[in-house]
C-alpha cells in the first residue's frame, strides 16, 4: 500500500526524533537507521531519552550519558539519559561553587531543595537541550538521532524546551530564588536555542511510528498534532510490522485486518510522507540484524516448542489477587506488551466477582477509553494533567490567602505555580488520591511504559519535600501512600511481558 522504507528516500536533517506508542519499533528503526548511516561513513551520536531504554541490550555494551563508541560500528556513538546522574550533576553545578564558602548547613539546605523529583526532570531536560542545541556536537556528527520513549513520556520531553523558555522571560523574581530551578536562568539562552532548532524543519525531522493498528496510528496522530502545535511540522510517518503476503487463513485474516486499517488512515496523518516496514521473522537485537532490517533478503526460519501445562493463566491470577483481598494493582511493563488489556480484563473479572472496581491510568497517553468503558460496572478514570494543575493551583492559593500571606507572598507563589515543575506535582497528587481511594474499593492502575512509572514511583518520598515547599503541609493521601505500595498485603505489582 505504501513504499517500502528506504534511506535514500528521506532527506536526512541533523536531528531526527523517533516517537510513538509503546512496542511499534521506534528503537529498532532508530538504531538501524543508526547502523546503517554509520557504515555508509557518517559520524552519527545516537540517543535515548527513555528512562527504561533497551539500547544497552540492542547493542550489547554498557552506557552513559556522555556517549560511548560501538566496537562493531565504529562510527556510531551511543548515550543513554541517566535520570539520577543527571540530577546529580545537576546539583552539584549549583551547590558545587558555593562549597567552603558558605556554612554547613546553608549547603544541606540547598542540597534538600534540590532532592525533589522536579530537579531529575530539569536534569534530564538540560541534558537533552544540550544535546540540540552544542555547536561543537552539531560539527562533529552529521547526523543525532534521538530514540524517545513512548509518546506521552516524549511529548513531555519535547515541550519542556518551550514551557522552560516561556516561563523564565515571565518570571520577575529571577529563577534564582526557586530552589530547584536556580541553575535555570544562565540556561535561558539554551532553551531558546532548542526550541528554535526544534522547530526548524531544514535541522530536525520528527518520524513518527506506528503498527497498522488503530490504537498505534491515533496516537501518532494525536503526537502529531501535540507537537505541530510546538511548531515541529517537519514529519513522517513509518508504519512498522506490516504482513505483506499470506498463504494460510490466520495470515490471510492479519493480512485483509492490517489493510483495512491502513487504507482508513487517521485525517491527522494523511498530509505525511509514509512508508511501511515489513514485518520480520527475526529478532532485531544484534548489529548484523540492524544492518539489514531495510532489506527482503534475510529470511530466517525458527521452530521452537514450549509446554505451558505448569504456567499460570490470567484466571489462575485473577483469583489470586481476589482470595488474598488485594486492593491496589498494579500493572507494568514496556510499551506494546498488553499492560492496559490485562488492566482491563482483571478490573472487570474482579467487578464480576462482587468487587468494587476503580480502574484507572497514570499513562499521559491514556488508552483504556479505547479498550473499556464503564457499562462493564467498575469506575474509570485518568488523571487529566491540565484538570490537575488548575485543582492544585486553586488549592495552594487559597490556602495562602487564607493564612493571610501578603500579596508578594501571593504574587511569588502565583509565578511558582507556573513553573513546569508544578504539574508534576499536580499528577503525583492525583496519583495518591486514587490510590487513597483503595480504602473502600480494589484500585487497578494501568501504568505508563516502564521508565515514566519508576520515576513516578521514586518520586512517592520527594514529591513530599516539594508539596510541603509550595504548599506547608502534606496531604494525607501522600502520607499513607509509600507505607500502602510498600506492603505486600495491600498492593500487587503484575510485571506484564511479551514472550
């Protein structure tokens, strides 16, 4: 239906974003896209900006953030985003100049504003504008390619350079007394700098992938138009894993359910420039499969036998979590692998059973409306990152006001609360909200992709700091939150995985 993908199609600006629903095959495509430029003789620096990225296992080398050569490509340089360690920098660059000149405790009480879950956001987010806008980085590679987690996590990642940008020329009390964003004003010139080379389409591409699926190709298109709204309107469309012949009636039925859906492309994505990637019957894992993804000339044929008599079923699960009272599930795992269909299926098995059912989403992506809705008898929601900031924001003021604060007190907290770091805070509260909810009915959270739910999960201890920050005092809901995901009695933790 579409042209078979292919280099010497594209024109090849020097940065190239990878984005898209969990499991379509961003990394695989980014890499050897990667592989393949490098051996053709361009210097290329491929990056991942997913906490939970698999380019160590892709390539079989251990990774940082400052980029490490691959043996087998000798062209190719891969760095991994180190959430923590960028954060650990991060810190040290602000208190670094201030040690053995100012007190003991003056430096603990900077480093304690700075161990917030805010400071690994604007970490990793100098990081990544460093990596856009460095000029010696831009002269010495031909081409940086960015290899972005699943959609919701990335469309963070990329609105950051604005949202920052925006937010420190409205700022009128200097970034310089706000804690964790006190190294952000020196940077201003660099955020500024990202979002015009972000939105610059002779310098960057931003390649959407999909699968021939509907739920995979209307997040490409809801990224898509996310993003032109950034004015990053330099796009294409690859759709991945597509059946392109079939001889037996199982292909047949994949073959006519994967043309369909591709010959009712979402409006939003059908301006773009698209190619399709045909399904392959082997593992991308190793440098010589990536070298030769593009190609119809490696056909491997593997039979394998596995007994599954001794393993499980999800009813076998679902029982479990109903004879031992479970109240808060979780399930996690990578992009693609079912998360939100097992969500799903224990939620409505549980209502079945009697249960009092919440199921919910902490994924910005959101796709249980398009799996579930609520005439199976159990509650549904998301949280709705804007609807949360408002709440949050209504609350904290009011609370100021009430104690009487004076209206610079009122107008600086007014400026906090626009900070970016806010709505991470927002969320993180509607998060123990729910959770808090497991009082008197079963919580099912379908988490986002691996990566964005551990930052969430680590940040349960310092989002505390930061409410307690804004705000004086700590909700309840996030004083019983760590002590109830910590007992085993209380929540299960399913880790969901394709074979």
């Amino acid at each position: 239906m579409y042209k078979n993908f292919d280099l010497k199609d594209i024109n090849l600006t020097k940065y190239m974003f990878f984005t898209g629903k969990g499991g379509v095959g961003k990394t695989s495509i980014a890499c050897s896209i990667a592989v393949n430029l490098a051996d053709s003789g361009k210097k290329i620096m491929l990056v991942s900006t997913d906490p939970a990225s698999n380019l160590q296992d892709v390539f079989n080398t251990e990774l940082d953030n400052k980029g490490v050569v691959i043996k087998e490509v000798p062209n190719l340089i891969v760095a991994n985003f180190e959430p923590e360690a960028s954060a650990a920098e991060y810190r040290e660059s602000v208190v670094g100049p201030f040690r053995g000149k100012l007190p003991e405790i003056a430096i603990q009480n900077m480093e304690e504003q700075l161990s917030g879950s805010c400071t690994v956001e604007i970490a990793s987010f100098n990081e990544f504008s460093g990596f856009i806008t460095d000029e010696k980085a831009a002269e010495e590679y031909d081409h940086i390619i960015f290899d972005t987690a699943p959609t919701g996590h990335a469309l963070r990642m990329l609105e950051l350079p604005s949202a920052w940008s925006d937010f420190i020329s409205k700022s009128t009390h200097g970034a310089s007394c706000l804690g964790q964003l006190s190294g952000l004003q020196e940077k201003q010139d660099i955020y500024k700098k990202a979002v015009e080379n972000l939105a610059d389409g002779e310098k960057t591409t931003l390649i959407l992938v999909s699968r021939p699926e509907n739920s995979a190709l209307n997040e490409a298109e809801r990224a898509s138009k996310e993003l032109q709204d950034l004015d990053i309107r330099n796009q294409l469309l690859i759709i991945n894993g597509v059946l392109q012949s079939h001889d037996d009636e199982l292909s047949t039925l994949i073959f006519n359910k994967q043309q369909n859906v591709m010959s009712n492309m979402p409006e939003g994505l059908k301006g773009f420039d698209t190619y399709e990637i045909p399904l392959r019957p082997y593992n991308i894992a190793s440098v010589d499969n990536l070298r030769t993804f593009f190609e119809d000339s490696k056909v491997d044929y593997m039979e394998s036998t596995l007994i599954t008599d001794n393993i499980p079923t999800l009813n076998n699960v679902i029982e479990d979590l109903y004879n031992n009272d479970k109240k808060v599930i979780f399930t996690m795992g990578k992009g693609g692998v079912g998360k939100t269909t097992i969500a799903a299926t224990i939620a409505v098995e549980l209502a079945k059973k009697g249960k009092k059912v919440h199921l919910t989403t902490t994924d910005p992506a959101n796709h249980i409306g398009n799996v579930i809705d609520e005439s199976f008898g159990i509650t549904i929601s998301n949280i709705d990152e804007e609807e949360e900031l408002r709440k949050y924001g209504e609350e904290v003021l009011s609370k100021a006001r009430e104690a009487n604060a004076s209206q610079d007190d009122i107008d600086y907290i007014e400026e906090d609360l626009r900070s970016p770091c806010t709505q991470e805070i927002a969320v993180f509260r509607a998060f123990a909200d729910i959770v808090e909810r497991s009082e008197d009915e079963v919580v099912v959270i379908d988490t986002a992709p691996t990566g964005h739910t551990l930052l969430l999960l680590e940040s349960t201890e310092s989002y505390d700091k930061e409410i307690s920050r804004t705000q004086g005092e700590t909700p309840e809901s996030v004083k019983k939150l760590l002590p109830k995901l910590k007992d085993d009695k209380f929540t299960e933790v399913l880790i969901v995985a394709l074979p």
